[in-house]
C-alpha cells in the first residue's frame, strides 16, 4: 500500500512510487461522492470512510494468508 504522507501532492506521490521497486499495483475506482452539500471536512471525513470499508477486507485477508 502506498499511501499519501502528509500534504502530498498527486505528482510527488507518484515519483516516490515510481522509484520504489517493482510492484504490483490495483486501482478501484469508487461511485463518485457528491460534494454539493459538505464541508471540506465532512467530505474528507466520508470519502476516507468509503476507501476504508474497501480496503479493510483486503487488508485482514493479507494478514490472514502471512500467517
């Protein structure tokens, strides 16, 4: 997993993953997430809960396959 550190930017995110090692790399795209209605908080808050309710399974399915 790479995540963003800190106040990343798209652009120095991705030249710190592309001079790490090979690897292999999963994109999902999720439903898009109306902003009309929310404050910068509250849709920060709600977007990273929907990334989270994707990549948890997948995370403890890892963990569970090391062991």
């Amino acid at each position: 997993m790479a995540p963003f550190i800190g106040d990343d930017d798209m652009l120095s995110h991705l030249l710190r993953l592309l001079a790490s090692p090979a690897c292999e790399v999963e994109i999902r795209l999720l439903a898009p997430v109306s902003s009309d209605t929310r404050s910068r908080n509250e849709l920060s808050r709600h977007s990273q809960a929907l990334i989270a309710d994707v990549i948890q399974p997948d995370i403890a399915q890892q963990q569970a396959e090391a062991a």
